[in-house]
C-alpha cells in the first residue's frame, strides 16, 4: 500500500469544491485539501464563522447551498465536489427545511457538473442514521434502511436522488456514511464527558447503548481517497472505525483519561419518552427548540454497529484511530479548551 500522503498529491492543483466547510468534519477536510495542493473552493452562508480557515487559500462562495446562482458559480470549471453540507439538526426544524439543505442542494450541484468533461467525482456525505437502531451483530452498506426523523429521511432522499440521477446520467459518484464523528473539535459528545467529569453517567433503560464512532480525521482521510479511487466510482460505503463500544465503556475510558471515578446511574426510559411528547406538542406549534425529545432519548436505546470492511477494501486504508486513543485525544482537547466546567 503507498503512503496516504503519497495518494494524495493527486489533488495538487485540482479544483474542488467544499460544502460545509465551517463545520466540524468540514474544516478538517478543508484543511487536509490546502495541504494536499488543492485548489479549494467553498460555499458558505452569509453568517457561517470561517475560524481558523479565514486567512487561508480558498475561494469562498458566500450564500446558502439551495441558492442556483450561489451554486452554479461555485461549479465553474471544478473537478471534485465535496458535498458535506448539513442542516442544523434541531427538533423544531421541518422535514422541508431539511430538503433544501440534503436533497435540492444536491440536484443544484449534480447538474451544474454532469457532461463536464473535466469533472472527476461527487463525494457526496449522507449518515449511517439512514440505517435506523441495528440488530444484527455488524450493519454494512445493504442493511436495510430505517431513518428516524426528518433529518434522517432527507439525508436517505439526498443519497437515492443522487445514486439514481449519476447511474442515469454517467455523474461519477461516491456516496459515504459516516458513523457518529468524534475528536478535537467535536461538541455533541460534550455533554457525555461533563456528566463523566462530575463522576457520573445518566443512562436510560436497560440497555447497552452501543455507539460506533469514526475519528474525524479517519474520516476526512475516506473521503479524500474517495474522491480520487476509480474503484470507488458508483459505491456506498461506510465510514466507521474498526470496533463499536457501549456507552459505559466509553464513559470508563474518558473517566481514566480524566481522572475521575464514574457510576453509572440507570433511570426508567418511558418517563422520558411522555416528556418529550408532551414538549414537542406543546413547543413546535411556537418554534420552540424543546428541551427533551424522542431523539435524544434513542440515544440510549438504539445500538450502532457496523462492518467496515467495504472501505477498507475499496480504498485500501486502515483507520488509524481505535476508541480508547481517539476518546483520550478528544477528552484532552476538551480540558485545554476549558469546555469541562
């Protein structure tokens, strides 16, 4: 196997175009291309921060990813798109506001590209949430599909619309799920390594909450080998790492890493399940973000394993991160940062 560095000064001098580059898995991505060579181009709303990318090499598009002019400027002439833009996932957010972000975007940038000669690849980024709660031992790429809200169903519209529309029109394509991203830079975990810092987990149910993570930069490194492997044209993979962990696990790792001690507490799920209810019938009428709902209370209850075998095969890459040295790195990064309270 050649080194990944090697690989990938394949994209030196390209011209790619980056959505969601703000985000978290976004900038690392963006970063990884300026060091690669590339020619980067992002789209980015009006009121995105640009942080640590805002003195950097890139030509930015400023607008949202749904806007036609926005986008067809950003396509002039480009040869790889990076299709990572997300909307902000909150309970009070419609299934259509969902749309324009994950499916329309997508038919903006798809057509603006097909017939292009000098185009080479759509990496286009979906979520292995597509899949729902697994119950068998590993889910890979043909497990059935199981979305669990509008996040979800218009992430699985996005991916299905672009598959059929680049088998139908000669688009070449990847489309890659990422399991839950973690590492320096991530803030959804946070709230699990706050309640850890102060010595406990709150755990709802019986259950063993099975997580799979992928390291941020596991990730970026899948994508960019994506974007330059003829093999993977026209493939769906899975991006996670090597071994899924529970909850309680990972909860015992980041106490060690912390140097504290952690006791689990369990509370009975289904009170929290009325709550919710009662929340989102009482606040979506009013736009109201309620403060419990029935996603974040499947976070306990719905396991997430996955075979990653598929992309370690078709991109010939070996993760780099295991849980223990990524929930380690990602608990330092949140003690440096002061985000521990």
């Amino acid at each position: 196997m050649n080194s990944l560095e090697g690989r990938l000064t394949a994209y030196r001098g390209k011209r790619v175009l980056v959505t969601g580059a703000t985000g978290f898995t976004g900038r690392v991505l963006t970063k990884k291309l300026l060091e690669a060579g590339a020619k980067v181009r992002v789209i980015a709303r009006q009121s995105s921060d640009p942080g640590d990318l805002a003195n950097a090499d890139i030509e930015w598009h400023r607008g949202d990813v749904f806007d036609a002019n926005v986008v067809r400027d950003a396509c002039a002439d480009v040869q790889i798109i990076f299709h990572l833009a997300a909307a902000f996932r909150e309970e009070k957010s419609s299934d259509e506001g969902y749309r324009r972000v994950h499916l329309e975007s997508t038919r903006l940038l798809a057509n603006e590209v097909v017939g292009k000669d000098q185009f080479e690849c759509f990496v286009h980024v979906s979520t292995v949430g597509v899949h729902g709660h697994i119950e068998v031992d590993r889910a890979d790429e043909n497990y059935r599909f199981s979305p669990g809200d509008g996040y979800q169903r218009t992430k699985l519209e996005g991916e299905q619309w672009i598959r059929e529309f680049g088998d139908e029109n000669g688009l070449p394509y990847v489309v890659i799920r990422p399991a839950p991203i973690f590492g320096p830079g991530d803030m959804r975990l946070l709230k699990i390594f706050r309640m850890v810092n102060k010595g406990y987990l709150l755990m709802l149910g019986k259950g063993l909450g099975m997580y799979h993570l992928v390291h941020v930069d596991d990730l970026a490194n899948t994508m960019m080998l994506a974007g330059i492997t003829s093999r993977a044209r026209g493939e769906v993979f899975i991006s996670a790492g090597d071994e899924p962990i529970s909850i309680e696990d990972m909860s015992k790792i980041i106490a060690t890493s912390l140097g504290k001690r952690v006791r689990t507490i369990r509370l009975p799920i289904q009170p929290f399940y009325w709550a919710s209810d009662f929340f989102k019938v009482v606040c979506t009428p009013l736009g109201i973000q309620p403060p419990i709902y029935r996603r974040r209370v499947d976070f306990y209850t719905k396991d997430r394993q996955f075979d990653n075998r598929k992309i370690c095969e078709y991109l010939d890459y070996e993760f780099t991160y295991d849980n223990e040295s990524g929930i380690r790195e990602t608990a330092d990064w949140y003690q440096q940062q002061g985000l521990l309270g």
